[in-house]
C-alpha cells in the first residue's frame, strides 16, 4: 500500500481518480438497470400479449382489430347483456335481488338486440334497394346510350351512303348528245342539271373551253372555235374529225364527269 502526504499534490490526484472511478462504476450500474428494466418491462408486455392471446405481429393485430370491431358493431347488445349480467352477479349478494336484476337485464337485452337487428335489416334492405335503383338506372342510362349511339351509327351510315351516291351521281359519264355538220358541233345537256366549267377536246389536240351548258338545254360550237396551246385553229379542210370528249362538272359540285364521242365521217 502507497502511503501519501495528505498535503502533496499526489495525494489529491490520487482522490480525484478515485472519485472519478467511483462516479464512472455508478453511470455503468445505473445504465445496466436501465437495460433490465426495458427488458423486463418488453417481457411483461409480450407476456401481456400473449395472455390476451393477441398477435404480437402488427398486420394480424390490425385483423383481429377490425374483427373485434365487425362483432362489436354486430352483437354489442349480446356484449353489452353479458357484461351486465356478469356485473350484477358480481356486485349483488342477495339472491333474490340478483335473479330480479338478471331477468330485468335479459329481457331488457332481448328487446334492444330484437330493434338492434330490425334496425340493421331495415339498414340491408334499404342498401338493396338503393343498389336495385342504381342498377336500373344504369342500365336504362346503357340502354339509353347504346340506341343513341345506335342512332348515330346508322344516321352516319345513311350520311356516308348519300355521300357515296352523290359521288356516284356526280361522277358518272354526262349524259349528252352530239351532233355535227360540217361546220360545227351541236351538244345537247340531257340532263336536270346544268354544267358548268366545260372543256372540249377535239381530235385530243385542240380544245374549246365554255362556261357551261344549261339543263336541257344545247350549244353550238363551230370547228374553227377549237385551237392548239400554241392558238393554232381547227381546219375542217386540212383536218379530218375523228373524235369529241366533253368534261363538265355540275352546278355546286367540285368533282368533273365525262363523256367520250367518236366521230364518223
């Protein structure tokens, strides 16, 4: 053993290290405690858990919650009688008074789980009407959509189909009728419709251009009238006549109809 001077200064640092020491062995025992006790207080809690035979996983916990809370909400009254029975034969020591008060709460228990499940009955059948209703109503809405789009498919069909006749009426070969001398060419419009923006080809070489042909109504156009691009007329003397075609377009129509002539001489 080490003697010190109490008055050296060996002496006091020799106090300090042992204070501090002293303090140092405490903090260790005090924060060992501390992790007994969380152990012994998580142990507790999981021996809790399992005497209320709970799951101590959180998503069975959350089921089994939400199971207790469906019974609850379903058979609170049976619930409710049977802690109130449990309750009366606890706290009351008379006999007699506990079976008065059992039967009172029985009856009393009867009568409230009888409305509790009228209730929810009603509750269910007014959920299944309301489900019917909407049904019904969606279905008439189907029912109601599908003619309209019904209607609107064969309204465009039949649009498509006037369309297509309407090109097929305005495409189709003119319906003319050509005669000729040997000066001049006499077309006749057949039909019940004018003509407008006419080109006539002569020989495919020279050509005539008027600004339409009246419905039934005719136009006389002599040889010479037809020329080349370059202005070169049309020479009945030098020239045989071989052939005619007329391209016209009707009034308010943009597509040209046609008709080819050959010409005998």
């Amino acid at each position: 053993m080490v003697d010190y001077d109490y008055r050296s200064t060996d002496y006091k640092s020799h106090l300090i290290n042992k204070k501090e020491l002293s303090v140092s062995r405490k903090g260790k025992m005090s924060f060992i405690k501390q992790k007994q006790d969380e152990g012994s207080s998580s142990k507790e809690q999981s021996e809790l858990l399992k005497k209320l035979r709970l799951p101590q996983k959180p998503v069975w916990l959350v089921i089994v919650v939400l199971i207790y809370l469906a019974i609850a909400y379903y058979l609170w009254p049976i619930v409710l009688c049977v802690v109130g029975i449990w309750f009366i034969n606890k706290k009351i020591k008379d006999k007699k008074k506990k079976i008065i008060f059992i039967a009172s709460s029985i009856i009393a228990c009867l009568v409230i789980t009888s409305f509790w499940f009228v209730k929810i009955n009603n509750d269910h059948k007014v959920a299944q009407q309301k489900s019917e209703q909407e049904r019904i109503v969606k279905e008439a809405r189907d029912q109601e959509n599908k003619k309209k789009r019904e209607e609107e498919n064969k309204a465009k069909a039949q649009r498509d189909q006037e369309a297509k006749a309407k090109q097929s009426e305005e495409t189709k070969d003119l319906d003319a009728s050509v005669n000729y001398n040997e000066l001049a060419f006499k077309i006749q419009n057949n039909e019940d419709k004018n003509w407008v923006n006419c080109r006539l080809s002569l020989n495919s070489k020279y050509e005539y251009r008027v600004n339409g042909i009246a419905k039934k109504d005719s136009l006389i156009i002599s040889y010479s009238d037809f020329a080349k691009s370059d202005g070169t007329r049309f020479n009945i003397f030098e020239t045989k006549v071989k052939d005619l075609s007329i391209s016209c377009s009707n009034e308010g129509s943009t597509y040209s109809r046609f008709n080819y002539f050959t010409i005998n001489n």
